[in-house]
C-alpha cells in the first residue's frame, strides 16, 4: 500500500514540472512519462510506457550521440545538450536534455532518467529578433513549393541578380531573405526598399545617399542603402513601379557596380547583390513601353515566380497550424487549433490577398475567440458569401466525386501523408485509401508517413 502511494506522490510531482521528464530501465524501455512530455512529444503516457525511448522520441540524436546512452556508458550526467525531435506529423521540436542515473538503494544502476525543454518559442523570437529566415521557415508542402526550395540553395550560392514576381501576399520578401541567408552574404548587411512607397526625389536619396551641401538642408552626408548593404544584399520591392528616369539610374549601376551620391564629385564602387520583386507582369510592361527591356534583362537574370495560395491549396492546414502556434506565442494564448468546420471554409477561400490575409483571417479569429478551437463565429464576414450562413460549411455546389476528392486530399495533408492515419480518420479501409489516391489523382506530401509508422 505505502510502495503504491510512493508511486502515487512522485507521478504527482513529475506531472507538476514545467520540464519533459520520463524514465527508463537498463533494457531502454521507458517506465515513467509526465504530463510536460506528453505536451513536448504529442505522444500520450499510456503509447509511451514501456516502448523504447528512440520509438517515442526519434530525436536527431538517438542513432549516434544519444545522451542518456553516453551517461550509461561514462557515469556522467549530461547537462544542457540540444536536440531535435521528430513528432508522428513530422514537426521538429527543439529541445534542450539533461540526464541522469537512477541508482536502488545498493548503489546499482537500475535506469536512467532524461529531462528536456521545449525550445521551440526561445529559437523563435531569437530569429525574430535578429530577423533572420530560411526556407525552413516557408511552410509549404506542395509540389508548387517543393519545387521553389529545391533550387532556393542553388540561386543563393550564385551572385546574380534575382527577380521574384509574384501576387500581394505571397511572401516575396520571406523569400528574397532566404536567398540572402543561404548565400555568402548571410553575415553582410540584408536591407530592404519598398520602391513604390516613395517619390523619385527621395527614392534616389534612400538609394544612393548624397553629400552635405548637396541641397538645402543637408548638413552632413546621407549614405545610401547601396552604401550600407555593401557586400550584403539590397531587396528592391515593387521594382515594376519605379519611374522611367529611375530606370535609367538604376540601370547605370547595376552595369558599371557604381554609385554617386548626389553632391558627390566622383562615383564610388560598391559590392551589393541585388534582389528585386514585383507584383506585376514585368515582360508584359516591357511590352507595353512602360518599363525598359535593357533593365528588364539586366535584373531578370535569375527568376523565382511564387504561386499564389489558390495555387497551394494543399499549403492551407500547415500554414494555419504555423499561424496558430505563432499567435499563441505572441498573444499568450492555449488555443488547440481550428474546428473541421472552419478548415473546410479555409481551404475552399479564394485569398485575394493570399498568405498574409491567411494570417490576418487567423489573427482575427484568435481576437474573438478566448480558448479551445477557433470556429466558424470567429471567422471574418469575408469568408461567408451572401446567402451563406455561418453555420453552412457543406460543399452543396460540388458534385459527390468532387466532393470524395476533396476529403480525401485534405484528410491526408491533415494527417502530414500518413496514409494509415488517413484511412482510420475516414473510416475506410487502407487498400482502398490507395485505389481511391490513385484514382482521382491526389497529390500527396513529399512524405508519405510510412517511416513514421513502421
């Protein structure tokens, strides 16, 4: 009776700690799991005990360095090492371990113990603090994304100047910060233009700066954005808006790599990677006499044409999930995530303004809603056409196939392509989850789960 209430009292407290913690014997097999580690892994106690911690945790460390292993091995405890789990979804979780020897009362070793912390929301503001981003930070899965990081690393290795074209929203800027962090600028200077926000007059000062006396006013010299991104990067955007005669300026030094600031009595080398972007059709401005084919050519070296969110439907459940664990970051917020309802409205959205109303949609949302799931009530009036009502999330206007189609594709992005997950989550059998893929054509997630579950 006290040997059960002893276990009792420590579950108690394991369960009270911030911190992951669980157990195990000599044989790896794990006999304690708190509430924190649960939370941590998305694994629950009752899957957890008694299967081997690499099944539960699939860290990044598990085949090689693992931690508690080397304590086993040296007697050491481990204080502070980092890691990267991997959840059943595929979300990489940071993590920091510390760990230990369990010991019986004779001083022999009878398990181990590991204490980790999620890390996740420390990296998180640490790149936004420091503004930094990868394409690790794109969230995308589709075909139409995969593509795009595929050859990210490549156009970043090189030094020519980039185009990125692509709709409102559609994170041009994100992308034009990948390029700098991937390339061998990344500890250079990265600066950023908005080209359509400012007169000629004052564009030209931002750009390429001016001397003291060069006009009334100017007391001392003003470098240029040219000037402080030297051998970094300069992000041009709305480069399509810029005026005839900032053309031909802008032209003259992305040939000769040269500045003059006005004032100045003689040019200046400068050492900057250009990448600029637009939301209009450039070529079809070139055509049409309103933007020079010689700067045309002279910035569309490289071209990157981002998909709008239309065009990445399959993109909608994971960006959502990114947005929701955001803004519970931001907001101090526990919200779970969003009703089937509100997903079903999401993914038939049109997104005129693509990711960034996306994001604005779940901000809204989160304003409204207090805990537990963001639902249909939450949602902005945009999302619902007239005529249709809050509580109407049915596809009435599609036909049954469409609509089969349909569940299918977004039950097996939701499950992150685990084709076993989706079949139980729909009700039929596998075999026929595989015939029915097959079938309608459905493109499925780069990954397709089956590691995970083996």
């Amino acid at each position: 009776m006290q040997h059960h209430l002893a276990e009792h009292h420590q579950e108690t407290i394991l369960d009270s700690i911030n911190e992951g913690v669980f157990t195990v014997n000599r044989n790896w097999r794990i006999t304690s799991f708190n509430r924190a580690a649960e939370t941590i892994t998305r694994v629950k106690r009752s899957e957890a005990m008694g299967r081997l911690c690499s099944e539960v945790f699939r860290a990044n460390i598990c085949e090689g360095t693992c931690a508690l292993k080397r304590t086993f091995t040296t007697g050491q405890p481990t204080v502070n090492a980092t890691a990267r789990i991997v959840t059943e979804d595929g979300v990489q979780i940071p993590i920091r371990i510390s760990t230990a020897l369990l010991k019986d009362n004779r001083g022999n070793v009878v398990g181990g113990v590991e204490t980790f912390q999620d890390l996740t929301q420390v990296e998180q503001l640490r790149k936004e603090l420091e503004a930094r981003y990868t394409c690790e930070d794109i969230v995308g899965r589709s075909r139409a994304m995969t593509k795009l990081f595929d050859v990210l690393p490549k156009i970043a290795e090189s030094d020519s100047t980039v185009l990125i074209e692509g709709e409102s929203g559609t994170g041009k800027e994100l992308f034009a910060r990948a390029v700098h962090n991937l390339s061998p600028r990344k500890k250079r200077p990265f600066l950023a233009v908005n080209c359509a926000a400012l007169p000629d007059t004052l564009l030209e000062s931002e750009l390429f700066g001016y001397k003291a006396g060069a006009f009334t006013g100017a007391t001392k010299d003003k470098p240029g954005r040219f000037t402080l991104a030297d051998r970094g990067t300069l992000f041009l955007d709305e480069i399509g808006d810029i005026s005839p005669a900032m053309q031909v300026r802008l032209l003259r030094v992305l040939q000769d790599k040269r500045i003059e600031p006005l004032g100045a009595v003689k040019p200046r080398e400068v050492d900057v990677r250009v990448v600029a972007a637009t939301h209009r059709n450039l070529s079809e401005r070139v055509k049409a006499g309103k933007f020079r084919s010689d700067l045309y050519y002279r910035i569309c070296v490289v071209q990157m044409k981002l998909p709008s969110l239309r065009e990445r439907r399959p993109d909608v459940p994971a960006l959502v999930d990114h947005m929701v664990a955001k803004f519970n970051r931001l907001k101090g917020k526990d919200i779970f995530g969003v009703s089937e309802e509100v997903m079903e409205r999401l993914m038939h959205y049109d997104y005129p303004g693509n990711v960034r109303e996306l994001e604005n949609i779940i901000e809204h949302a989160f304003v409204l809603c207090r805990n537990g799931f963001l639902c249909l009530q939450h949602l902005p009036p945009e999302l619902f056409p007239e005529g249709a009502g809050r509580d109407s999330g049915k596809r009435a206007d599609m036909t049954l196939q469409a609509m089969e189609r349909t569940m299918i594709a977004e039950a097996l992005w939701r499950c992150g392509g685990n084709r076993k997950k989706t079949a139980e989550k729909l009700g039929i059998d596998y075999t026929t989850l595989y015939r029915k893929i097959l079938r309608f054509g459905i493109e499925t997630p780069p990954l397709d789960g089956r590691s995970q579950t083996s």
